[in-house]
C-alpha cells in the first residue's frame, strides 16, 4: 500500500466514522462507529507515516482547484510531519477503543451522534495539521481541530462549569490564532505564495526585526495551544470538563502539535535564529515545567493534576528545544542535536504516558463518580488492572527508569549540561540554572505521583462509590494496556528510537547538517563529545536483578509466617478512613515551603450553638491555592476588557443614519490602508 493510498484511506476512514456515528439511531452502535472510523483512520495515517520515517522520501498530494486563489489545498508529509502524524496516530488508537466503551455513561445526557461526528473531525484534523504545505491548508486544518475539539469539552454542556470551561478554551484557542494570521501574512512573499516553499524563501529576505516579531507571533501562536506558562490558563479547565478518552487526546497530542509549528516555523521556514530566541524558549520552558508541577502539587482533582503536569511536561519540551537552538547558533550542532531529538522524544513518550494516565482517570471516575482524590482510596483491590496500569503511567512521567520518561528526559539533561562548550559565558551561565529548575522539576514530579497513586488506590476507601468500585469494562483496560506497553517497549528499545530521530532532525534544512555524526541502533544512547552514555537495556536487568535479590533475602529473613494484625490506632479500637493520610496533608510541607508563590487563602467559620455561646457546634476550616498567574495577568486584562465593551456598546444608538455613517468610515479606512500598503 503506497502512502499516497493510505492517505486516502485516512480521510475516508475518519469521514466513514463521522457518518456512520451521525447516521446511528442508537448509542451503542453510535459509539462502535465512531471507534471504529477513528481506528481505521489511524491505522491509515500510521501507514502514511511509517514509510516516510523509514525511506526519508515524502509524499504529497495536492488539490489547487479548491480555493485557487489562495493557492488551493496542498499536502506534503515529510520525515517530520510522519512523526507527528505518528503520534497523533498513537494517541487516537488507545482513545478511540476506550471511548467505545467509556462513553456509554454519557448516552441519556448527550448526542453520541453529535459526538461522533466531532470527534472523527477533530482526529481527523489533528492528522492534517502536519500534513498540510501551505498557510491555507495549515489555518484551516488547525480551525478544524480547535472547533471540533471546542464542542468535545462541550459534550456534557448542562453542566455550568463545562460551559466555563468552554468559553476559556474558545478564547485562548482564537487568541493564538490572532497571532498565527499576522505571522504567516509576515512570511508570505504575496497573497497567492503561501506555499510553505514560498514562505521559506520569503523568511530568507526578512529583515532581522521582522523575523524576530515572527518568532514572537510564533511562540504566542503555538504556545497557546500547547499550554506554555502564561497562555495555558485552559488547559486546568477544559481537560476535567472533556470526556477522559478526549482528556487523553487533547493532552497528550492536540497539545504537541503546538510543539509542531513552533519546530515547523521557527526551524523549518525561518532555518533558525540568534541565540536570544533559543534563551527565550530555555526560560519559558523551564518556567512552565516547575510552576506546572507545583500547581500539580496543590491539585486534589485528578484529572486537574494532570492537566498541569501536561504543562510541566509541555515545558521539558521546550526546553530541549530552547537548549538545542543556542547550542545550534554556535555552531554545535552535534550537541544541539540530542537537544532537539530529546525534545521529540520527550513529545512521543509523553503522549503515551499522559494518555494511560487520563484513560486511568477515566476508568476511576467510571467507578468512582468523583475526581476528588479525597473520596477515593483502597481502589488497588477493586481495580487491580486500572492500579497496575496507573502506576506504570506514573513511573514513566516521573521519568523512573527504564521506563521512557526517563530516557527522553535523560537527554535533555545531556543537552543542558552541553552548556559548557558555549564560547560565550553569559549565555552558558544560564543552562546550570535550568539544570536546577530541571532537576528540582523531576523531583517533585515524582512526590506529586507518589500522592496521586497512593492516595487514589491505596488504604481504605473514602466514600461508599470507591468500596463498591469494580474493574472497568474489556475495552477500557485494553486501551491502557497499549499505552503501558509502549510505555515500557519505548523506555527498553529507547536506543533504537533515538536513531529514527536524528533521521527527523535531517529533514529540516540546516538543522542536523549531513556531517554531524548520527548514532547507529544499539543497546546504548551516547552523548556526542563523550558527555555521557547510558544503557536503558542494562539498567532494566539492573533493576530487576536487585528486586529478585531483595525479595529472595526477606524471603529467607523472614522464613516463619508472617503475625497480621491490624494498625495500631492510637488506642482507638477500629481504623476509619478519616485516621488516613490525605492529600492535603501530603502536601502542606509543600505549601508551606512554597507559601510565597502558592498564596493560599484561609476561611476559618466558628459556629456556635444559638442557647449557648461557648458551646462550638462546628468549626469549618477552607483554604484554596489561587494561581497569581490569573490574578495579576488574567483578572486586569478581563475587568478592562469588560470596561471597553460597556462603553464601546454606547455606539449601539439604534440609528440607522449612524450606522452608515460608521459604513462609510470603515469604507474609507479599508481604502486608505489598501492605498498605504500599495
């Protein structure tokens, strides 16, 4: 099957879907036939992708009939866009298999047709994002999977804080492509040269100013939609409001594509920049991954917490890129290399490990019927398969080894520490900060998943709906299990991945030159210039020969039967649940040491009995984390916002005479700017 037919193949698979789901007069046949097309398409654009990444040779399509002035519909899938084709693909399968299941629990309360329909548009958009070659098929690809996936967080609309939810996540989506319109129109030679050639050879002849504004628009553009601090106010919002298998998606791939034309723009068009562009990115980067993790920390809804760690994770990214850009204007390319293909690497994994542990979440509030870790506990007896799978998707975000999280992680660190070979000090200086804000991150990374696992499965049930929890249905622990094995395969066969990227890397002009030496498969991922080399294969044989060890030693240690009983209680004679160690106990020390930046306000409420004044009836202690983030950005720009439209409406005087009289201003000013520009 050539990739041209599998390309076709993709878009009628998804199309299939689409209709298939619209057409279902029953939920359960709704609900196969959205998987089913969503599968289908997948699969396909796995088979576009695959030969590209293999033979290097690109494939395209082209329909220039189709909106002819703006120079039509065009496709080319080179070795970059087939690996973020590949990841969408990888991130679509698992999902869609689980909705077939998990959305049954939405049948009396949404349009599975309605569903359906989106969700195959907003797949099926996701893979056309990076198969797009010129501005027009790009903007209107990227509209496509913003709206489709605007109406998914939408699927359980009466709820008010889905609405809310919605609403910032249209504005922030719209806000980044205010920015993404000015930047292609900065690229593009004229308005029918918007060919992605075009635009590398317009970027070419921009003034240095001019290329800097496009890198900023770039960056505001592409990391809205990624969630990079401060334009990922959404993401805490929309991903608990949308179905979990559409958390999985939206996290661990929509976001990545943001990755995507950042690397397509910044790298591939504009062939790099000064150094202050790769600094910009290292101090955004390394911003959003610790603040996303310490807001993961204060989070007692689940799927919250991973919604920030899906910014931190966002921000390990980027500061592979960042690293690899200042390594690249100076020349070292070989060290900027595993940089850039860290950074990728860190984008694959994370869309598998983020998306088991969204499809995790989705099967406990299955049971469950809460996001709150509070009312949750002792859920590794009641969903063994569930437990098993979350704590796989927990060692690997928390970059444990062998697992991939570590591996991808462990080369942006070798990125970071290629800082000393920077001739100039200044600029070097900053890579042992980010070393610091890098490792103080994948600590608390790793506390943050001890206190989502230990107390969501662990101890005794909170609430009566997590005693009575039972394992989730075939399909759902099936889609887990596809992701915890790729977890697992990626994290062991790291050093034959980590080749294929290289290939990526070479696909863009200029930015892995074909002298740089690329490693060959192997059972060790080397560093260039000797920096480091480590074995995922060996440490994986490390590890399990020392848990082995351990386990036959206490074994012999302790021949004789083990005495149960029960947990001293401090002289109370049966353990509750509320004698547990909750989250918010778990993070106070936290909170405390990181009091200035979380600001936590406190509401104490003293009830006293109305006959009795000294008799306390209640005492009822509040405190909640507020992100300053939203109320020395978000909140001033929100209450001007609001101030300007209530007296911009003063122009709505109801007069038709007035109306043509802002007619023929707007007519004046369209032709006198025509006139300027011409």
């Amino acid at each position: 099957m050539s990739a041209a037919f599998a390309f076709g193949v993709m878009l009628a698979g998804f199309g299939a879907g689409a209709a298939g789901a619209l057409v279902s007069r029953q939920g359960r046949t709704a609900r196969l036939a959205t998987a089913a097309g969503a599968v289908i398409g997948s699969l396909a654009a796995l088979g576009v992708a695959a030969p590209v990444l293999v033979t290097g040779t690109g494939v395209s399509l082209a329909a220039p009939g189709l909106l002819a002035a703006a120079g039509g519909l065009a496709f080319h899938v080179d070795a970059l866009g087939a690996f973020f084709l590949a990841v969408v693909a990888v991130g679509a399968i698992p999902a869609s298999i689980h909705g077939a299941s998990s959305m049954a629990a939405y049948e009396r309360r949404s349009s599975l047709r309605a569903f359906g329909f989106a969700f195959n548009l907003f797949v099926a958009a996701m893979c056309l994002v990076p198969s797009a070659d010129n501005a027009l098929t790009f903007l209107l690809a990227w509209e496509l999977m913003s709206v489709a996936s605007y109406f998914l967080v939408m699927t359980d609309a009466a709820d008010s804080r889905t609405r809310h939810a919605g609403l910032w996540y249209l504005a922030m989506t719209e806000l980044g492509l205010m920015a993404l319109l000015p930047m292609f129109a900065l690229l593009a030679p004229g308005a029918d040269r918007m060919a992605f050639a075009d635009l590398r050879a317009g970027a070419a002849r921009l003034p240095g100013a001019a290329r800097g504004v496009v890198f900023v628009l770039a960056l505001l553009g592409f990391g809205s939609k990624a969630g990079l601090v401060p334009l990922h106010i959404w993401l805490p919002r929309a991903h608990p409001a949308a179905p979990s298998h559409v958390s999985a998606l939206m996290s661990g791939v929509m976001i990545k594509l943001g990755i995507y034309g950042l690397i397509r723009v910044v790298f591939d068009l504009m062939g790099g920049g000064p150094p202050w562009w790769g600094g910009v990115l290292l101090i955004a980067g390394s911003i959003s991954a610790l603040l996303g993790v310490l807001y993961a920390l204060m989070e007692h809804d689940l799927k919250r917490l991973l919604a920030y760690h899906s910014v931190e994770n966002i921000g390990i990214i980027v500061i592979g890129l960042g690293a690899g850009s200042i390594l690249h204007s100076y020349g070292l390319h070989g060290l900027a290399a595993i940089g850039f293909a860290g950074a990728l690497f860190h984008t694959l994994n994370h869309a598998c490990f983020k998306g088991l542990l969204f499809l995790g979440a989705g099967n406990v509030l299955h049971q469950a019927h809460t996001r709150n870790m509070e009312e949750m506990g002792g859920l590794v007896r009641r969903m063994p398969v569930t437990s098993a799978q979350f704590l796989i998707g927990s060692a690997a975000i928390a970059a444990l080894p062998p697992l991939n999280g570590f591996a991808s992680e462990w080369m942006v660190f070798q990125a970071l520490l290629a800082g000393t070979f920077i001739p100039h000090p200044g600029v070097a200086a900053g890579f042992p900060v980010a070393v610091g804000m890098l490792a103080l991150t994948s600590g608390l990374a790793a506390a943050c998943f001890v206190k989502a696992f230990g107390i969501t499965f662990l101890a005794m049930p909170r609430s009566r709906a997590a005693a009575e929890a039972a394992e989730a249905s075939g399909a759902m622990t099936l889609a887990g299990w596809l992701l915890a094995g790729a977890c697992v395969m990626l994290g062991i066969g790291a050093s034959f991945v980590v080749p294929v990227l290289y290939g990526v890397l070479r696909s863009v002009d200029g930015l892995l030159p074909a002298a740089t030496p690329v490693p060959a498969p192997g059972w060790w991922i080397a560093a260039p210039q000797a920096l480091g080399h480590v074995s995922p294969v060996l440490l994986a044989v490390m590890l399990g020969a020392a848990m082995l060890a351990t386990f036959l030693v206490v074994r012999r240690l302790h021949a004789r039967p083990a005495r149960a009983a029960d947990t001293w209680g401090c002289g109370r004679i049966a353990q509750t649940p509320r004698m547990e160690y909750t989250a918010t106990a778990f993070a106070e020390p936290l909170r405390r040491v990181f009091a200035e930046l979380y600001r936590p306000t406190r509401d104490l409420t003293v009830t006293v009995h109305p006959d009795a004044p000294r008799f306390v009836q209640s005492i009822t202690y509040r405190s909640e984390v507020r992100p300053w983030i939203e109320q020395a950005l978000y909140t001033p720009l929100i209450q001007a916002w609001r101030k300007t439209g209530s007296r911009v409406r003063g122009l709505q005087a109801g007069s038709v005479h007035l109306y043509l009289v802002y007619v023929m201003l707007a007519l004046i000013a369209a032709l006198t700017s025509a006139w300027w520009f011409a």
